[in-house]
C-alpha cells in the first residue's frame, strides 16, 4: 500500500507482467487489445484486492472506474477504417468496442460497482491527470474508491501494450490533522 499526500493505493497491477504474454479472450471484443487489455488489468488488480468478482457491496457501490488513454483504441479504429477503404461491411461489434467506456461498463458490472464511469485522454501527464481526477471524484462524493486504468496500445513494431491499474481512495489523515 502506497500513499501520496492524498490517496492511498490499494492495489497495484501492470502489463505486460513476466511469464504473461497473451490476454484473455473478452467476448464482445474484437480485433483490438484495448478492451481485453484494460478489463485483464483492472480484473488483477481487483482480485488481488478482493478475490473474486464482485467486490463486497459496501466498497463496489461507491467505486468509480477511469480510464486514462493518450491514443485511444487505434486498433478498432484502423479496423473501421480498413473495412471502410474496402467496401465492406464493418462488424456491429466494432462499433461498441469504438466506444472507450464500453469495457469499463463490462468490468464495472462483473465488479458491481456503482460510481461514474469515465474515460479521459490527456495531453499531459497521464497517470498524474488520472490521480487528480480520482482525488476530485472522492473529495466531491461521487466516490469512495476509484478503479484508475492507464492504457496505451503500442505505436510501433516490437513494443509492447501497456497499461496499469491502481484501486485508491483517500488517505487517512495524520494525527492532528483536518480533511
């Protein structure tokens, strides 16, 4: 467990991990990693905190889930695309996996959780916007725990997709002091 000045980090997961190097098929999600990608990682990450799905009713209603990507899911993109410049007729299922949240609604519901569902795409530092907008969900009330994903599939031949995923929610506060 992990605390800056004003979150904690529960759990902690990343990709790709050692001796792991394929994702779990994710049905409805095709021709991309994206999906399958941020649902592997936030789900070791939850199970690493919880065991298995869903998490206890008293910490899921009140987790948000965000999701952090600077490119977004270029994979389905270039697959529209690619059916587009041929003439063929794209898959349905295309079309709701281009939608970013689509996977965070499928992980939120196996996971039972009950707060917003957002995804943001930063120009800046990813992970930094990804913990302020986490801290700003818990400070308003919308949330008690936050489920963060930082995504991004590689940009080029070799690299690998990366991504990692942090449960947090605020830290205590010291002895003396006022939240």
């Amino acid at each position: 467990m992990t605390t800056t000045q004003n979150l904690t980090t529960l759990e902690h997961a990343l990709w790709p991990t050692a001796g792991e190097h394929e994702l779990p098929n994710l049905p409805g999600f095709i021709a991309s990693p994206f999906g399958p990608l941020i649902a592997h990682v936030a789900d070791l990450c939850l199970i690493r905190h919880y065991g298995e799905p869903p998490a206890p009713p008293e910490r899921g209603l009140w987790t948000a889930f965000v999701l952090v990507t600077r490119l977004g899911d270029m994979a389905t993109e270039a697959a529209i695309v690619q059916s587009v410049d041929l003439g063929t007729k794209a898959s349905p299922l295309l079309f709701y996996q281009s939608v970013p949240t689509a996977v965070l609604g499928v992980v939120a519901a196996r996971w039972g959780f009950g707060g917003p569902v957002i995804g943001i795409s930063p120009v800046a530092d990813a992970r930094a916007e990804g913990l302020d907008l986490a801290e700003l969900l818990i400070e308003d009330g919308s949330a008690r725990d936050v489920l963060l994903v930082l995504v991004d599939l590689a940009t080029s031949e070799g690299q690998p997709d990366i991504a990692e995923a942090l449960l947090v929610r605020a830290a205590e506060p010291h002895e003396g002091e006022k939240r």
